[in-house]
C-alpha cells in the first residue's frame, strides 16, 4: 500500500496549478482528467452507496435486483440519458447456510469453508469421508479412474502475489475444473485451498464447473491458513487416514430474472458508434462488492461524467453495468445477443479493483499506431505505461469481442486484489480513496479520446456513414 500511495501523491503534486483551485466555465479533456485525480467524488459516491445501501448482490437474486434499482436511480440523477434495466433469464444458485468443515479424526477440529459456485449440496447432516490430498489439479488428473470413490478430494495450489494477476491463470483451475475432474473419479466432495493470496481465515468463493454427465458434488474452498493446517496434518498422521466432515448446502432455484443496467452521455453525432464502458453489477454474497466489482462500475460512471465536463463528445458513451458476471457471464451474453447488431466503436472494463491503473494496452496498436501512441502519451503523467499486450477486454464485453471490434485494457495493479477477491474481506474500507481517482483520472482522458475520435478505430479507417441502431429506452 505505502509505495502506491507516495507515488500518487507525487503525481497529484505534479498536476498543473490549474487543478488546486475550483474549475469555472468549460474545461479541456485534460484539464477534466486532472481534476478528476484531485477531486472527483461521483466514484466514491457510486461505491460507497451501492455498498452501503445494498450490500452484497448474489447474481439472480433479489440483492441482486435491489442493486440495479439502486443503480438506474444513481445513473438518472446523475443526467445519464437512455438509463435502463434491460433484463434476461439465468439458471440461479444460491449458497445456504454457512458452510462447515471440520476434521473428525486424528485431529479433530474446525476448519474454515466456503461452496464454490455451482456446487451441489451435501444436505444438512453433510458427509463424513476419508480425504485424499493432491497437490496441484495434474496430480489430480494423473490419479486413476475410480481411485476416489467414497472419498473427498483435497487439491492445493501455489498462488503468489503479481502486480498483473498473472497468477490467477495458473492457480486458478485449483478452482474451476479441479471439483469436477474429482466428481469423475467417483468422488463424494472436493474441497480446495482457496485461490487467493491472503493469509486471512477467509475462503475464498468462486465458480466452479463439471463437465457435461457429471452430476454436480459438495465443493468447498477452505480459507489458506486452514489449507495450509490440513497439509501439516497430512505429514503428522504417518500414514493413517484423514476424515472430514463437510456440510454445504447450496440450491440451484431454476430460472430467475436478472439484468443489464445501461445508461448514456449521448454524443453530438449519433450516427457514429458508441463507445462502450463496462463493469459487473453483481457481486459473491461475502462481502459488499466494494472492490468486485463496485470500483469498477464506480470509475466508469464517474469517467464517463467528467468527459461530459469537457464538452459534448462526438461519439455517444454508454455505461453497462452487467449483472450474473460471476456466475456465468450471464449478462454479458445476453447483452451480446440483444446488441450484436449494433456496432460499438470501442470496448473498456474496469473489473479488477480500485488500486491505480500503470499499463495501458490495446488491439490496435499495430492497426491504428497513430491513436495508440496519442493515447499513451497521454496517460504518461498519471505513471501508466504503455504495454505491448494485445488487449482482449473484460468478462462483461462479449460483444465487442463477437463484433471483432476494438478494446482497451486498462491495466491496475493487482498486488493486492487477491488478498479480498470473493471474500467476506471485500468492504468499503479497502478502497483507497486517492487510487480510486487516479482511476477515474486516466479513464476520463482515454475515453475521451476515444469519443472524440472521427474514425473508425480498430482499422483507422472512416466510419461507414449507416447510422448505429438506437433502441428506444
């Protein structure tokens, strides 16, 4: 925290004169974008409300639907035009009660756990097996065909500390796959170490996945130090047998509504494609969402006001505040199905926390040189970089990505963010306020860029004079 914090107070120093005092009368993009790292409140306001007055919001639930009423309130107060909640169908799970671990012998005690995502439920009098130890997903696949009926499997992962979240790729199937490549060795439950950097009592919670014919088993995260317990007990027990008892009791409710909550500063012309903002409404029941992904939709509503400060762009922006991203990309693809035929200029998301963005990357560095290089430019003096990664966007841009269209990362240090990512540890309070403008500085002066740009943005080419499709909201 300290290094992040001194480098954006010298930042803020070397913010021109201009920005120390209160702005008066029309201001330019980077004037808009400097200010906006001293003073911007709209983000915190955003985070904090939606936080405070909705809390946690389980994809498909009405949490869930409390918070997307919360946010169309936000957005048309704020002067947002077009607000809407356009909503879909999902298949929705819920957790049930607390889940409960324990080891039954030869050293009894409790253990912290969590189901994942998609689970099934071991009912309420739970399971008591023997459990089998494996320390990454390939020891787990390498295990014979039948080798773990009857048993719970317990599969560890070596997750480290990256400022790109690079990491999360490599620990990450721990989560994803692990529960149902266990399922279909015969096992009755998996339960795993979380995916996470932390060394809190917390699991961490996420989806999981099993393959098609393999019913839903019992799947639980266990907080790290409580994983990191239960393998010391591995190496005391001398060969006999581990026993758990494990109780989760999660429910698939069917079908339930969900929704996209959209909103627009509409652009001088709207004959020109709209450039899109994204984030994910939703949040894992553990927390409040603060840091996944409330900063997110926090910083690209705020952004999206200061670029209004400088002026009616000449493209229309517009917000999308995706719901049921954690469970599925249930939103994202319902937005790509109803929109696909509408074309989108560009695609941003803000979806990895509120600590400051350093790289900037895209798509059209080798296509569009020119833009690339004026962004990067100007995002230099708030310390981002420019990367030579091929941008390929957000969770909740699938139709950019189905367009073939053009997308902006947005890089933010992740040092932290799998310390809180889907714990009951994501509140309020772990968003630092000087970070989160810094945020909403540099996506002010890339998106304003973007929507003042007159050509098409991926090739560099003109864009066709056909008119974008504007459904009525």
């Amino acid at each position: 925290m300290t290094k992040p914090i001194i480098a954006l107070a010298a930042l803020s120093l070397a913010v021109p004169a201009f920005a120390n005092t209160p702005m008066s009368g029309p201001l330019t993009l980077e004037e808009a974008a400097d200010d906006a790292l001293l003073r911007d409140s709209a983000a915190w306001d955003f985070v904090e409300g939606i936080t405070t007055e909705v809390g946690q919001r389980q994809a498909g639930t009405e949490a869930e639907a409390r918070g997307r009423v919360w946010a169309v309130q936000w957005l048309k107060a704020k002067g947002f035009k077009n607000v809407a909640d356009e909503p879909y169908m999902m298949p929705t799970w819920v957790p049930g009660e607390p889940g409960r671990a324990e080891i039954v012998s030869p050293f009894p005690q409790s253990l912290a756990v969590a189901p994942l995502g998609d689970s099934g439920s071991t009912g309420p009098e739970g399971i008591t097996a023997e459990v089998v130890m494996f320390k990454s997903v390939a020891e787990l696949v390498a295990a014979p065909e039948g080798s773990l009926k009857g048993k719970i499997a317990y599969v560890s992962n070596a997750m480290t500390r990256t400022q790109d979240g690079s990491q999360y790729g490599f620990a990450g199937p721990t989560r994803w796959v692990a529960s149902g490549i266990a399922a279909s060795k015969g096992a009755v439950a998996t339960v795993i170490k979380s995916v996470g950097t932390d060394l809190h009592r917390n699991p961490h919670t996420g989806g999981t996945d099993f393959p098609e014919g393999v019913a839903p088993t019992p799947a639980g995260a266990l907080s790290n130090p409580d994983a990191a317990n239960l393998e010391r007990m591995f190496k005391r027990a001398g060969g006999k047998p581990i026993t758990m008892k494990l109780v989760l009791t999660p429910r698939f409710l069917g079908q339930t509504q969900s929704g996209n909550v959209v909103g627009e500063i509409v652009g001088r012309n709207p004959s020109l494609p709209p450039v899109l903002l994204a984030c994910h409404l939703d949040s894992w029941w553990l927390g409040t969402g603060a840091i996944d992904d409330g900063a997110g939709c926090a910083i690209i509503a705020a952004a999206a006001l200061n670029v209004a400060k400088a002026g009616q762009p000449l493209r229309t922006v517009r917000v999308l505040f995706a719901g049921a991203e954690e469970t599925g990309l249930w939103g994202s693809k319902a937005y790509s199905a109803a929109h696909l035929d509408e074309p989108f200029a560009v695609g941003l998301e803000s979806d990895f926390g509120a600590d400051r963005v350093w790289r900037f990357d895209s798509n059209f560095r080798t296509s569009n040189p020119a833009l690339h290089k004026r962004i990067a430019a100007a995002v230099v003096r708030f310390g981002v970089s420019s990367g030579t990664d091929v941008a390929g966007g957000g969770a909740d841009l699938n139709v950019v990505r189905d367009q073939k269209g053009a997308l902006v990362d947005l890089q933010q240090d992740g040092t932290r963010y799998f310390d809180l990512h889907h714990t009951q540890d994501d509140t309020l309070d772990k968003i630092d306020p000087v970070q989160l403008r810094q945020n909403v500085a540099v996506w002010t002066q890339v998106v304003g860029i973007l929507a003042n740009e007159g050509t098409a943005i991926l090739t560099g080419t003109p864009v066709p004079a056909a008119p974008a499709i504007m459904k009525t909201r």
